[in-house]
C-alpha cells in the first residue's frame, strides 16, 4: 500500500473474491452412458454367408450372412437394423434367424437378452444383383447408431454342398425359419 491510499477497515473486495472462487462448488454433470456404448461390436459380421438365387427357398434372390450377436450389459438390449448394402447395392429389409436354436427372431428389430452371446444369418430377399463387395450393416442399439462392416466374397448358392458358411443344419434353418 503507499502512502497516498488511506487503509480501510474490514475485507477488501479483493480478499472476497478470493474466498468466493474457493467456496463455489464444482457442480459436475454425470449422465451415464449405456454400457454398449464403449463396446465394441454388438452386431459382427464374419463376411461369409450365401446365396439364395433363384427358387432354391422360399425366400429368394437374396443372401444370408453369418454374423454373431453380442449384449455384455446386465440388461436386454434392442437392436434394429435400418440399412443393409452389399457393394452399395440396398438389400432391403432383413430377417434375423438364429441358428441354434432355430428360430426367427423378426424382421429388422430384436431383442438380445442380457450377458448373452449367438449366432445369427441376417437373410435378406430380391437382391437387384449378385455380386461380392463391401457388406454394411447399419443398425441402431436402443436408439444409439453403430455399424458394422466386412468384405463380402465368393458367396456360393446356400442350397448343396458349396455352402460352407453354414452347416447343413444351420442351412435347412435358415430355409425353414424365414
């Protein structure tokens, strides 16, 4: 202080300043993230899968793809995939076998049980052309966006002995459950 300034009594305003940026409490914002979040994967494509050309099945001119489903939450989870491509080619929509047991757990939506771990065929129908390439799955976990990705190649007809992406049983599964 110099000799000028005329010392006040009390707190000056600076020492209240002070005190008032020590006393303010943090106010933290916790909003939990859904545990899939951080999960890699809930939908894995293994990139191989089928044919169903012609009039080999009931559902036909479209594909069937191995992929496994994967819920590490205590919690059901729902999954619906809202677009399939295979070299950019829309496959439309896609119904969801899981190959043991068999059974057809819908189309484009559904429910994975909590801790839980299956195969699956994503099999879609009246493909616009048969060919290899990228295979996108776009699909949302409760709401939250996610993809998944492979390369799709060499995809033989799902009927005879070419098919080795699925086992015979898992083929007639297929066949039978769509």
């Amino acid at each position: 202080m110099s000799d000028l300034e005329e010392q006040q009594p009390g707190v000056s305003r600076r020492t209240v300043a002070k005190a008032m940026a020590w006393s303010v409490p943090a106010v933290a914002l916790a909003v939990p993230a859904p545990a899939y979040a951080a999960s890699p994967g809930i939908i894995t494509l293994t990139g191989t899968g089928c044919k169903l050309p012609g009039n080999s099945s009931p559902v036909f001119k479209g594909y069937a793809f191995r992929a496994t489903i994967t819920n590490t939450t205590n919690a059901a989870i729902s999954i619906t995939i809202t677009d399939i491509t295979l070299g950019g080619e829309d496959l439309g929509n896609v119904s969801i076998v899981r190959l043991s047991p068999c059974s057809n757990l819908g189309t484009n939506t559904f429910i994975v049980p909590a801790n839980s771990t299956f195969e699956v065929a994503l099999v879609t129908q009246n493909a616009a052309s048969s060919e290899n390439g990228t295979l996108l799955v776009s699909y949302t976990v409760d709401g939250a966006p996610d993809q998944a990705t492979a390369t799709a190649a060499g995809l033989p007809p799902i009927q005879g002995n070419s098919c080795k992406a699925f086992s015979n049983a898992e083929q007639t599964c297929i066949v039978t459950a769509v």
